[in-house]
C-alpha cells in the first residue's frame, strides 16, 4: 500500500474501534474534608451537587449518608479497551514495529569499557562499572496449534529497556538487579499483582439509562452495561482488605461479593436487593507498594533502564500520556507536553511520596 492509502486504512480503522458508549460518572463522599478531590480546575466539565439535588437527579437511589457528589456532564462514558491496544499495534506494525512473543528470564550486564576492573574491585563494588545491554528471553514461536515453547533462552542486545510488563514488572525488574544489589541497587521497584473481582447482575428492576457510574464513598464501583438490565460492579478495596486477599491465583471469591459489594449496593440502590449474578471474572491490577502511584521515568543510576508501571487498574487512561512522556525523553531529551519527574523512580530514594490532587 501506498503511505496516502495506509493512512486512509489506518484512519478507518480507528473510527471504526473507538465508539464510545456516553455515561455520566458520579463519585459520591461521605466527609466535607474529601470535598476539596472534587474540584479542578484543568477543564473537565464536572458539576457539584449536594445531598438534595443528588436525590432529585437520582430518586432511585439513597443518599442519606452523602454530603456531596460530582457529576460528569461531557466528554465521558466507556469503551472497549482491547480494540484501542489493537488498534495502536496495527498501527505500530505499519511503522515498523517488530513484536516478539517472548518470555523474559533475565538480563545481562557488561562492562563500561574493555579494560575490565573484575581483579582489583570486589562483587559487591563491581555493579558499578556495569550496564545494561542484555535482555535474555525464552522465544516462543507461534507455527500453529499447539505452541513450540522448548526454544532455547536467547540475548536480545538493546541500549535501551522499557519494563511496562503491568503487574509482573516488578518481577522483571528483579531479574535486573533491582532490590537484590548493594547502595542503590537495594532499592526495589515494588510493583505487585493485586487481585481485583468484577461481576456482572442481572436486575429486572433496575434503573436504565439514567444510571450513572457510580463510585461508592466504600470503594465500590457499578455501571450499567447495555440496555438489558445488566450491570457491572466490583470494589477498590482498601489496604487492610486488600492484604486479606488472596492474591495467588485468579479464583472469584463469591463471598467477598456477598459480604463487601451486594449489601453496599443494596443500600445505596434499593432495587439492587433482587439481583441475580450472570457472570464474574478476577484479574490482576500492578500496585505500587510505596505509595500507590505510578513509577514512570529512568532508573536513578542505570538511566538506560526506564519503567512504566505501578497505576493500579488505571494503566488504559494513564498509560497512553506516559508513553508519550516517555517518547519526548527518547526524542527530545525533556518532557514537553506533561512533567512526571515526580512519578520518578528516584523519589522513593528522597523519601517523598505522590498522592493525586483530584478525586
């Protein structure tokens, strides 16, 4: 194809896979000390409405225990985030973008410059006079049915590492050194898998379209999902309820529905009471141990190395502006659209931490 008719490919393709689905989000508080998250000033057109006026806009609902709520009024709604990463990897293919599927096993380090100080330095001092340069991985070549997985481990050479492997990039991470060496190299990237539930009910009496994204004062979260009295939900749980999960495998624990999800929904929508679940699912989140924010930026000694991770179930919406931040450092050396020095790595070494200034 000619580069005019790619574009016109490509362009089709996106309008075609970003339909968005318009829905008004409200996130409700129970404490006028947590009213100062809802207001921005960064353009995003949302309303304020207090105890009456949410009950006026919601009669299906129960707001007794609400001091205020915010109310999306544009420019919101969902979409289905897997055909948004294909897309960008159809286009990326276009560009040139070679993908391997592989699995990472480790990395290589070599020395700075050929003259080799391995005599006269100890292991521990030796860390210092080397790079990164190797990715080593496991290839697996997709021929056909089944998978040919008993290749065996090769070194990919790169001046260049980016770990946005999710909830196992603090795994990767390990595989380089992070958290097990000496100085700073004893700092680990403490990125983890975090289990997280959703659940799909059927509730004939439900509310339809004037149903909002609704996100609870107590972590939990539901929207409606079509136009058949389905609705999705699950919890964003807190600290103390998050270590008592177990984060092993990716069963569903219906009792944690039953006992932290149904009864808030119950009492917040009084028709959520007869519901019936059709569907259900686990998946996993990458946490930030530290202060749950992201870490994005160069790794304070080895600047060679770049990671991207740590959003906490908000990797599609914050993920998509990171990449390109981490673009302008490739590109133009400076970050020119959005400064995230404070998502740097580099902070947990000064002892500061990032919390969100917005709800």
């Amino acid at each position: 194809l000619t580069t005019k008719k790619k574009q016109t490919q490509w362009c089709k393709t996106i309008k075609c896979r970003r339909k968005m689905h318009p829905h008004f989000y409200s996130a409700l508080s129970f404490k006028w000390s947590q009213v100062d998250f809802f207001v921005s000033d960064l353009g995003a057109k949302v309303k304020l409405l207090n105890n009456d006026e949410l009950q006026l806009m919601f009669p299906f609902m129960r707001f007794g225990d609400i001091v205020l709520g915010s109310l999306g009024s544009e420019n919101e709604g969902v979409f289905d985030g897997w055909q948004l990463l294909s897309a960008f990897r159809e286009k990326n293919i276009t560009l040139g973008v070679q993908y391997i599927k592989a699995k990472v096993t480790g990395f290589l380090y070599e020395w700075n410059n050929d003259q080799s100080p391995a005599k006269v330095l100890s292991e521990r001092d030796q860390w210092k006079h080397k790079s990164l340069r190797r990715l080593v991985v496991d290839l697996i070549f997709i021929l056909m049915e089944p998978q040919v997985t008993d290749c065996a481990p090769r070194a990919l050479y790169s001046y260049l590492f980016i770990n946005c492997a999710g909830a196992w990039s603090g795994e990767v991470a390990e595989m380089a050194g992070f958290g097990l060496g000496e100085e700073i190299m004893s700092v680990p990237i403490p990125v983890v898998a975090r289990k997280r539930y959703a659940f799909i009910f059927h509730c004939p009496d439900g509310p339809s379209l004037d149903m909002p994204y609704l996100f609870d004062p107590s972590g939990v979260w539901c929207r409606r999902e079509g136009l058949g009295h389905l609705y999705i939900c699950g919890k964003n749980p807190s600290w103390e309820e998050d270590n008592q999960i177990d984060h092993s495998n990716l069963d569903v624990d219906y009792d944690y529905f039953d006992t932290k999800i149904w009864p808030v929904l119950a009492a917040r929508v009084p028709s959520f009471e007869k519901l019936k679940i059709k569907n259900s699912w686990a998946y996993y989140v990458d946490r930030n141990l530290y202060d749950n924010s992201a870490i994005i930026g160069p790794h304070p000694f080895h600047s060679n190395y770049y990671h991207c991770g740590g959003f906490d179930g908000m990797a599609l919406q914050h993920g998509i502006p990171a990449a390109r931040a981490l673009m302008e450092q490739f590109l133009e050396g400076a970050y020119v659209s959005i400064d995230l020095r404070d998502f740097h790595l580099s902070r947990m070494l000064r002892g500061k931490t990032v919390k969100p200034e917005c709800f």
